[in-house]
C-alpha cells in the first residue's frame, strides 16, 4: 500500500470514529472512556489540536473541540453529559494512578 492510500485509510478510520462518537454514542460519557480506554473525546480534539499546530496551523483547545464536537463545549455538556457518579470518580482515581 503505497503512503498516500495509507493516510487516506487513516483519516477515513478517524472520520468514522468521530462519527460514532459524535453521532452514534453520545450516551457514552467521557469519564467512561477515560476510565476504559485511558482517552476521550476531549483528548482526541487535543490530538487534532497538537497535530494542526505542529504543522503550523494556529489553533487553540476550544477551537479544536468545537470542530471535534461540532459544537461549543458548553452545548455538548448540556446536550449529553451527566455528572460523574462517586463510582465513576473514583475509578477515574485508580485509572489515572495506574497509568501515569
């Protein structure tokens, strides 16, 4: 597979992913990814984030979350999360200790 086609699969791939959890599961909260996955929507628009700037691209944390979440953060907070459950804290809590 020749790089141009590899990039293209990539982007696709992270396209469909964005969809899904933009679109598809908005149920599933951050928390829960962070405490199952070690990352979350907000750490992919970081990424994005960290990927325009290294190639030049002026681009801050809220921008970059409004074109992953397609909207601001305070309407995908009103729209879709919940308050993290003591449980949901403190695994949060072991997750993090474990893993940095």
């Amino acid at each position: 597979m020749d790089d141009q086609t590899r990039i293209e699969l990539e982007a696709a791939a992270f396209r469909r992913l964005q969809q899904h959890l933009m679109q598809e599961r908005t149920d599933v909260q951050n928390i829960d990814m962070m405490n199952l996955a070690g990352f979350c929507r907000n750490c992919l628009s970081r990424w994005y984030q960290e990927a325009a700037n290294e190639r030049g691209i002026d681009m801050d944390k809220t921008e970059a979350r409004e074109i992953f979440y397609g909207m601001s953060m305070d309407e995908w907070k009103a729209k879709y999360q919940t308050e993290a459950s003591p449980d949901q804290q403190a695994a949060f809590e072991v997750s993090h200790k474990t893993a940095g």
